[in-house]
C-alpha cells in the first residue's frame, strides 16, 4: 500500500488494517489504529509506520480510544520466513527481554549489528525499542486487568528498573502507571479485574476479520491429550484449557469459543476470544499471550486468505461456508511435534509415565507435557527416540525464530520421519502457512495460502463422516 491507499483506509476506519500498519497525527501527538473512530484528521497532517514502535519513537503516544497497541500482529511476521519475520516472531515470545539483543541475534544467526540495520530499515524500529513496545502493552494489560502491585507488574512486564517502567508508561501512554489502571474501561476488563492474582489474568485477544471459531475448537478437542488438555462445554461455548510449560515457570490457559462468522457468513471486521491465564511467574504473561495467539492463528489475514482461496471453484463453497477459517499453529512446538510423530494414546501414555507433575492440579489439568530431554533418557530406543534427543541438543529447532527449510531438512534426516508427519510440523509447530502435504491435491494456483486450502479440505471431509 502506498500513503494514499492507506488514508483512504483510515478516512473509512477499515479494520481489515488494524495491526498492518499505524498512522500518526503530527496536531495530537497521538497515534492510532487504522479503525480508530475519531474524527478522520487531515491528510497534511498524518504520518504513517509500519509498527507502533516506529511511532514511539517518533514520540507519539497511544490513542486511549482506539488503543492501537491491543490490535492484531501483523499477519506478514508469521507468514514471512526471512530474518525480519523470524526476528519479529522471537520478539514476540519475548527473547530480546530474556536473552538481550545478542541472544536475539544469536538465534537468527546474524551479527546484532546486523540485526539492528535490517528491523530499523524495514520497520522503523530496532529490537530494543520493539521489545519496549511490547512491554508497555503487556503492562497496560497488567494495570487494568489485574490488582498486582506497580512494582511487581514493572518487573513482571520485562522492564529492568521501575523508574524504567515508570518512563515508558508515561511516555507512551501520557500518564502515570496509577494514572493509567485509574482510566481501564468501565465495563469489559475492568469489570471483570480479578480480586486476587491468583484469579487469573483476564485477556482478550484480538483477531481481524471474521473467524471460524467451531473448526479450531473441533481439531483441539479431538486431539486433546488428557491430564494436558481439556475442551468442555456445549458447542459454540466450549471452552480450551491446557498446561503450559513458559520461560519462568509455568500456567494454565483457558480460551473460550467465540465464533465471529455471522450465520449468513457475511465478513466480520474483527473481534477477540475471550482468555484467562493463571501464571506462577507474571514474568511469562507476554510469552504465554503469544503461544496462544500463534496456536489459534489469530495474526492470520483471513482476508487475503480467503479472497485467493474463493477464486477456485473447488474451494469457493468451503470458503462460503466457513469464512476465516484458520490453520491452528501450536502451544509448544516441540510438544507437537512429538506428539505428530506418537499419535495421541502414545502421547497420553507418555504424559502418565514421564509428564511433570503440576504443583497445584487444576481439575483434570495434571502435568505439564514431558520434556525432549526427559524422553531422550528415558526411552532412547522409544518411537520419539531419535526425534526427541534431536530437539534436546538443539540438532532441530522448532522455536519462534527457526528456519524452516533447515527445520524441514533436519527433521527428514531422522529416522522414522515420515513425510506426513513433517508436514504437520512444518504447517503447525513452524506455522508455515503454505504447506502441501503428501497424499493431498494441492495445487500451485493455491500458494501462499496451501495449509488453509488443506484445512479447509480436511474440516470438509471431517463433517461428511461425523
């Protein structure tokens, strides 16, 4: 999009944008999301980034109406498998506050130097004032939806320092951390703040378009593997929980099922299901979000998706059907990958033998998913064998910010790694958004978007033989 296409997108508040782009008004000071419902300001007068860091430190600060840091990701940082989009997914799981720029940079395989040059050409921003960006949206989350102390939440965001803290909130927000849990909404997430930090912390995570929520929830409820997962309640209103294993310690997620494809299938521009996260360190909250956003594929543009996809004949009744359908990613990609490769009673099995216990269970919630390392030793000569020694000492990677060509290459490398399987690793744990799997006719006329066309097929021939 040039600068005019995109404030044409602003002048008609098309949500379709909300996280693909940012515009600045240089009168305010104040930047927002395309969709923002304010009065439209003039085009002399608009600046436009491609990240809300960009527009931080051009020292703009946040709209309190539109809140443009609560958008979507980009969609673009999960599709593109070059450095910026590799750099941009590790940012998101929170490598740059846990392992600094170095540690970003080793993982890419790029001097930091380099780094810093490729993000601040493309995005406007390098990684430390993304990871900025970043922590004071998971601070606000934490002010307004939680009663954790400003002390705790400042350390809990990533910040160093609570003067640090103190300086970001203010700078971005235009108010003080008391200031700015003083002003949350009356209803939505104030109402619901819970009492105690043991309650949880309530979310909302914010998807464009419309999505299919009833096909996710479907796939997650058939693979569900107990004592790890559980869906439960009626359809339309099930509700996802599952253990997680995070950087500081660990959580429960729960997700509730929240379908924003109206019954005539009409486009929908966007909305959000509704989540819970209980945490033993608040540290991982900006980790946890952004597992459970890859796992529901909520960057995804499901506009672009289906627009190429509903040009096919074959296609076109599915996507009528079923606009925003997603390709669900994965929670834990190491986990999926074992558990693609043993099938869901091995991986059952596997959780009662080697699964780490939850100090505090939470109903059929019980363990924590066994670590690579732990089935290595434990059953080297076990069908995970191989697979899991490899995933141990980093021969494959699967993380955030892994190449999945070398992923791809590693994994075929491994004895018995059937093609299928390395296909479903490839669309969920890597998230590869254009994945032809063996066996499926899938054609080039479907690229970028292979793995949606093959989720469409499969959910398709799901409901024929339910």
């Amino acid at each position: 999009m040039d600068e005019d296409s995109r404030y044409e997108a602003v002048r008609s508040r098309d949500a379709r944008f909300d996280g693909e782009f940012y515009f600045a008004v240089s009168t305010t000071g104040i930047y927002c999301r395309p969709s923002c419902p304010a009065v439209t300001p003039k085009r002399r007068n608009v600046k436009f980034f491609p990240t809300a860091a960009a527009a931080q430190g051009s020292g703009f600060r946040a709209c309190r109406r539109c809140r443009p840091d609560a958008s979507p990701g980009s969609a673009e940082w999960n599709a593109r498998a070059d450095v910026v989009g590799r750099a941009m997914r590790l940012i998101g799981d929170g490598v740059v506050d846990r392992e600094g720029v170095a540690g970003l940079a080793g993982r890419l395989g790029y001097s930091a130097r380099q780094v810093q040059r490729q993000l601040t050409a493309e995005l406007g921003a390098g990684p430390v004032a993304l990871a900025r960006a970043q922590r004071a949206h998971t601070a606000r989350v934490l002010l307004q939806t939680t009663e954790l102390p400003v002390t705790e939440i400042a350390f809990a965001s990533g910040f160093a320092s609570v003067r640090q803290f103190n300086d970001t909130v203010r700078a971005v927000y235009a108010l003080t951390p008391s200031g700015l849990r003083a002003a949350a909404p009356r209803g939505g997430h104030r109402a619901r703040r819970s009492g105690t930090p043991a309650a949880g912390i309530p979310l909302r995570l914010a998807h464009r378009g419309p999505y299919s929520a009833a096909a996710v929830f479907d796939l997650l409820a058939r693979e569900a593997v107990p004592g790890v997962e559980e869906v439960g309640g009626p359809a339309g209103a099930r509700t996802y929980r599952r253990t997680l294993r995070l950087p500081y310690g660990t959580g429960i997620a729960a997700v509730e099922e929240r379908s924003t494809a109206g019954a005539s299938g009409a486009a929908h521009p966007g909305g959000w299901l509704e989540a819970r996260l209980h945490l033993t360190d608040p540290r991982d909250l900006t980790t946890a979000v952004q597992r459970l956003r890859r796992l529901f594929d909520l960057d995804a543009d499901p506009y672009a998706v289906d627009e190429r996809l509903a040009a096919d004949p074959r296609l076109a009744p599915l996507v009528a059907a079923r606009p925003g359908l997603r390709s669900p990613g994965a929670a834990d990609p190491d986990e999926l990958a074992i558990r693609a490769l043993v099938g869901r009673d091995e991986a059952e099995r596997l959780v009662r033998a080697y699964g780490k216990a939850l100090d505090a269970p939470c109903g059929s919630l019980t363990h924590l998913f066994p670590e690579p390392a732990v089935l290595a030793e434990a059953e080297p000569d076990g069908r995970a064998g191989a697979l899991a020694a490899a995933l141990a000492d980093g021969a494959v990677r699967l993380d955030a910010g892994a190449d999945r060509d070398d992923a791809e290459a590693a994994l075929r490398a491994l004895p018995g790694m059937a093609p299928a399987v390395v296909a479903v690793v490839r669309t969920r744990a890597l998230g590869d958004p254009d994945v032809a799997p063996p066996g499926e006719d899938v054609p080039d006329a479907w690229r970028p978007w292979r793995s949606y066309a093959v989720r469409h097929l499969r959910t398709a021939r799901d409901l024929e033989y339910a």
